[in-house]
C-alpha cells in the first residue's frame, strides 16, 4: 500500500506508540482489502461506546491510549443519559464504568455527541469520505446523502479519527457503489408511514443480505429513508441503497440495473411483521429521532398522560435545539433521553416485552434486550403509551 511519508513516519514510531498502533490498524484493514491507498476523511464517528457492549477488556485497551482525534469526530450511543441516568434507573455500578469508558473517549479527542444520526449536527457532502462506525448511520450517509463510508469497527474508526485517514477500499470507490438487485414494493397506494418503511426495511435485509438493492415504486422522504436503511443494515449488511428518483446516485446508476435479479415485494408482507402482543414499554427513536418525528410526537401526547413507560431517544443537540418540544412531551410523563438508546442501554433489559416504530429496533431488542418485540406507527405507539 502507498504510504506518504508523514504515515512512514508515524509508522517508524516517530509520533508516538499510540498513533504507530492506529497506523497499523489501518494499513493491516488495507491490506485485507486490498487498498492502494490511505484517503483522508471529513468525520469520523466512532461505536464501542457502550459498557454494555464492550465490557472491562474494551475499556481497559481504551485508557491505554495516549494520542487525540485530528478530524472531528463523535461517539455513537453510550448505555445511559449523562446527567440523567439516575432518573432512567441505571445501576450506579454500571454508570461508574461507563463514565470511565466516556472520559478515555474524552481524553482521546472525541465529541462527547453520543448519537447514531451525526448527519443532524454537522452533515458531510456529496462525495465526502468519511469513516463512521453505527450500521444506521453509515448507510444513511452513503445512501441518503451520498458520502462515502464503510461501515467500520470501532477500533478501525478510533484509528481513522487519530490518523484523519482511512484505507480507501470498499464503498470509497464508484466501481463498489453499483447496484447488485432490484426490489420493486408494491404499496397500493395509500400512505406509508415510517414504522412501514422500517418493516420495509426489515424483511427485504434478510433477502438482500449484503447486496446493493436499487428500489422502484417507492416516494420516501429523509426519515422514512433512515428507517429504511437502518432495519436493513440490521437483518441484512446492506451498508448503500439507492431509491429511483430519490437518492443521490440512483440516476447514475441506473443503466447498471439492466440484467440483475428483481423481486416484488407486496404491503402484505410488510402488514404481516405489525402484531399487537401486550408490552410493558414503549420506545421510539431508533435511529435517534429528527426534529420532526420529535413535533410529530408532542402533537400526538398533547392533552394525553402515559400510562406505560415510554423512552424516545435523540441526539443531545437535536434535543437541546427542541426544547420546547421536548418539554411538550415530558409534560405527558414521557421521557426525552440524549446519549442513548433502548437497545444499548441496559435498562430496557427490566421489560418483557417492548413496543417500536422501528424495523431495526424489531431486529436487534430479543437479542440484546432478552424482550419481545412489537412495532407499530407512531399513532399506535402513542396510543398503547397513553390507554
Ligand atoms: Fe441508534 Fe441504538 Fe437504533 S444506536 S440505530 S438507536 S439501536
């Protein structure tokens, strides 16, 4: 792989331990992948970030580091809402060690933005490289605005956000961003809400696995492009879709479509995934909520009171930027939490069964949460929340 010399350098150990360690990372990924070439990214957003997920040994390699971020860079979800984890009932044990793992990122340089949706603070451009971690997010930002990312480790991403570069393989390059199948989804006409889109997305992943679909015959806007997106990342690997005459690529790429398998998909195998077992708590905000989807709720809980625990997460500065918004919401007991989320918090491990307006949400609470799922459109969430 082509090095210039200030990474020789850095490789050499001229720069210290820590930066020669990121290099490695970095050119051993590019090797792997066969990359000419290390490509300097815009941003860089990093996961691991929750205790629950990376446990004593992920915290420990991170307090061993000693070297800061040289391009911005932000953290992806951690397990609880700094300043408000006693409010959500998180064990003080827990909190303690996520704090450590908070104030190693700190110390190293990264935002302490903890969210999955970073293209709500600062939003990359067209053609940007960049080096984001959270599948949600890397697929939001190729798809939807047309950047360029892999989807990377957490590591490789700290690496990328020490080093400002990435190794330039993979979804950096035109000739990978193709599209490897075409699904066309037969609505019926009628309107298609978000949590739709996110079952959507949900029941194609598992049939695209990790294949670029190309989609006709749908009209989404930005969130339910992020639902979309998100539930397929999760059931399958689908890290770049494009949506005729939606997405930014989806003309370039549309004489390449000629030839590929094509599958229909009808509403009735979305309608089928919408159940309606009894839960114990409501969560919505999977990828962290928009602004919009926030007004969409404050208008639904106006005048209502919870009855059922009900968490809707978003980023801190589209919270923070909401206020009166947000307000709206926790006057009807609902909680607005920043920093986190009902899958990597390990609060929403107490409830049996939870309720979601997201196709990814639905694939990964079993698992991670050890609950059973449900989702529905926002009206039914707020109305099971409130009744
Ligand atoms: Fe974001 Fe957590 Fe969902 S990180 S995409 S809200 S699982």
């Amino acid at each position: 792989m082509e090095l210039e010399p200030g990474d020789e350098r850095i490789l050499a150990g001229e720069c210290g331990e820590t930066r020669q360690k990121m290099l490695e990372i970095l050119v051993a990924l590019g090797k792997v992948f066969g990359a000419e070439r290390l490509v300097p990214v815009k941003s860089v957003q990093v996961s691991g970030a929750s205790y629950k997920t990376i446990g004593k040994y992920g915290l420990e390699w991170l307090e061993e580091l000693d070297a800061r971020a040289v391009v911005p860079a932000v953290l992806n979800p951690v397990g609880m809402p700094r300043g408000r984890w006693q409010e959500m009932g998180v064990d003080p044990a827990f909190a303690e060690k996520q704090n450590a793992v908070i104030a190693a990122y700190e110390r190293l340089g990264i935002r302490l933005e903890c969210t999955c949706t970073p293209y709500y603070l600062n939003s990359p451009g067209y053609k940007d490289h960049l080096a984001w971690s959270e599948s949600s997010a890397v697929s939001y930002a190729n798809s939807v605005i047309g950047a360029r990312t892999n989807r990377e480790g957490g590591p490789a991403a700290l690496a990328a956000a020490i080093i400002g570069k990435t190794p330039c393989y993979g979804l950096h390059l035109s000739a990978n961003r193709k599209p490897r199948m075409v699904i066309d989804v037969a609505t019926g006409g009628g309107e298609v809400s978000i949590a739709h889109y996110g079952a959507l997305g949900y029941y194609t992943g598992k049939i695209v696995g990790n294949r670029i679909p190309y989609f006709r015959g749908i009209r989404p806007d930005a969130d339910r492009l992020k639902a979309l997106g998100a539930a397929m990342a999760a059931t399958g690997a689908v890290a770049l879709y494009h949506v005729q005459g939606v997405t930014p690529e989806a003309k370039k790429v549309s004489a390449d479509i000629s030839g590929l398998e094509t599958i229909t998909i009808e509403r009735g195998d979305i309608d089928r995934l919408f159940t309606e077992i009894p839960v114990d708590a409501v969560a919505i905000g999977c990828p962290h909520c928009s602004p919009e989807e926030l007004k969409a709720v404050a208008k639904l809980l106006q005048a209502k009171k919870v009855k059922v625990p009900f968490y809707i997460f978003a980023a801190r500065a589209v919270i923070d930027a909401n206020r009166k918004t947000v307000e709206s919401i926790e006057r009807s007991g609902a909680r607005v939490y920043a920093d986190t989320c009902m899958v990597v918090s390990p609060v929403m491990e107490r409830y049996k069964s939870i309720m979601v307006s997201s196709g990814k949400a639905l694939a990964y609470i079993p698992d991670m949460c050890g609950a059973t799922t449900r989702i529905g459109t926002l009206e039914e969430c707020v109305a099971v929340a409130t009744s």
